[in-house]
C-alpha cells in the first residue's frame, strides 16, 4: 500500500515547461491507479483527452487540500508559497517541482521527477514542518486587516525609498523607535529570501525562531536580531507617517495608518513539506547560493 493515494497537482499557469511536467507526472500517475485531482485553473492548461483518461478529478484548491493526501507543485518557489499560504489550512503533505528560478522549496528535478516522486509516494521521504507567519492590523483598537506569510511580512512605505519611523515591541517590551525604510520579519524559511537580500542571517528551518532586518536604517548601529519563534512582535506606525503598507510574502497587502499597530506571531498551523530521503539543505544551500565545495 503506498503511503499516499490521493494526489492534487497544480502547478504555474501559462508556462510551457510546467505543462510538460504535467502531462508527465499526470499520465505516470494515472497508469499505476492513483487517484488524481488537479486544481481548477492548472487542468485548464492539459489536454481534455488527458483529463478523460482515467479517475482524474477537477477541483478547486481548497477543496483540493481537504481531498488529497499529497499535493505536488510544479513551479517556481513563488507558486510555492501561494499553494503553501492556502494548504498549510489543511493536513496534506506538500513537495515542489522545480520548473522556477532558485527553487529553494521545490526538491525535484523535473528532468527526474518521476523517479524521485515515486519513491515518495511509497514511502521513502521525510516531513520537515515549516512554520507561518500571521500579520494583524489594529486602527484605532479593531482589527482592520490580517494576512499569512511563508517567507516573510514586510512593513514599509507605498513611496519608493522613502523613509518611515516606527516602534518595535517585542512581548510588549519596548525594544527600539526607528527611522529607515521599513523592517523584515522573516520565518527560518524567508531567510534565504528577501531578508537575505536585505543582509539577514539564514536560519535554518528547523529552528523555532524568527528575524528582524532593518532596511535601511537611519543609524549605522541598527541591526537584525534573531527572536524566539513564540514571540509576539508589535509595530506601532508613528503619527507623522503618511500612509504605509504590511506585505506578506510580497503578495497579500494591507494599508497601515498613521498611529496603527501590526502584531505579527507565529501561524495557527504550519506547512507540512515532504522531501525526498536523500534531500540535504546545506546541499541545497551550496547549489541555490554559489557556494564553494571542499579543496581536499
């Protein structure tokens, strides 16, 4: 009996490359009995003949993430955390294919998919739990927007590179007033991401702990900090700001006012991913960010 029977796929729209791996992995799975539900807008992009030749459901994706036991994601990170931001509502593994750019959350080589995806669904895998951020905007005591992030939840100007200033809290202690261009907060994931890019340290995903990068400060003795991940983080906009926004994942946005608070906290639920046995992330790091290998 293999480990999952139900599979949902969806996948980028409109991409040449994912509709090849599709078609692979659609027909592969269909040859050995599994049952298969793609996702609404991914089946728009097979063959009907395709769709017509075995038990191969339609559906959208939450009733995909009820369904399935697995989902596989055939794109890029991005497709990633918008498939991550929606099932991790639900008890379903999910696995990448990467038909992106880094692909620092989808394992498979879509040269290899098959062989790797197979060894997974009967049994030969690992789970690791990758955990969300949620993002709450309080205007004057009511909540007036929430959201969820995989990577990272960003609060900065809807100006570009314009300065704002801002208090940090940290469980209601009052840790620093700021003036720059904004602050990351990032999951262990999000920290190969923009936080990255913005000179944050890179956490590894299993630790229960979260970063605060500042962009650009107004002060060369600003730095990230590393928090516990059960930590309840409040920023509070200062009155002399014009207005400001929360991003999540640099998808979900929310307007911030003057003399708002945004309590950012670890998500109700977290993503389950699944890997292949013989996945490494140090390996993963190596590959994704040019680092050299060993001299001897």
């Amino acid at each position: 009996m293999s480990a999952f029977q139900r599979i949902g796929l969806l996948g980028k729209v409109n991409d040449r490359g994912t509709q090849l791996t599709l078609e692979t992995v659609t027909t592969a799975l269909n040859e050995r009995g599994y049952d298969i539900a793609l996702e609404s807008r991914t089946a728009e992009q097979l063959p009907q003949k395709l769709l017509e030749s075995g038990k191969i459901k339609t559906i959208g994706l939450s009733e995909l993430g009820e369904w399935a036991d697995i989902a596989v994601v055939v794109g890029g990170d991005g497709n990633m955390l918008g498939a991550a931001r929606a099932l991790c509502e639900y008890d379903i593994g999910v696995i990448g294919v990467n038909r992106g750019n880094l692909g620092f959350l989808t394992d498979l080589d879509p040269d290899e998919v098959m062989t790797h995806l197979l060894n997974v669904l009967e049994g030969e895998y690992h789970v690791e739990k990758r955990f969300l951020l949620s993002a709450e905007v309080i205007s004057n005591g009511s909540p007036a927007g929430a959201g969820r992030a995989i990577n990272e939840i960003v609060l900065h100007s809807d100006k570009v590179a314009h300065m704002i200033e801002f208090e940090l809290y940290i469980d209601d202690h009052f840790v620093f007033s700021q003036r720059s261009d904004g602050l990351i907060c990032a999951t262990p994931t999000g920290s190969t991401a923009y936080s990255l890019s913005g000179g944050g340290p890179i956490l590894h995903p299993n630790l229960n702990a979260m970063t605060l990068v500042p962009m650009f400060p107004h002060t060369l003795s600003s730095r990230p900090i590393v928090v516990d991940g059960e930590s309840h983080i409040r920023l509070r906009a200062a009155y002399d700001n014009d207005l400001l926004q929360i991003s999540c994942d640099g998808h979900v946005r929310m307007a911030v006012h003057p003399g708002d608070d945004i309590v950012l906290k670890k998500h109700d639920h977290a993503l389950k991913m699944i890997h292949p046995v013989d996945h490494n992330y140090y390996h993963v790091l190596r590959n994704k960010l040019g680092w050299g290998s060993r001299l001897f």
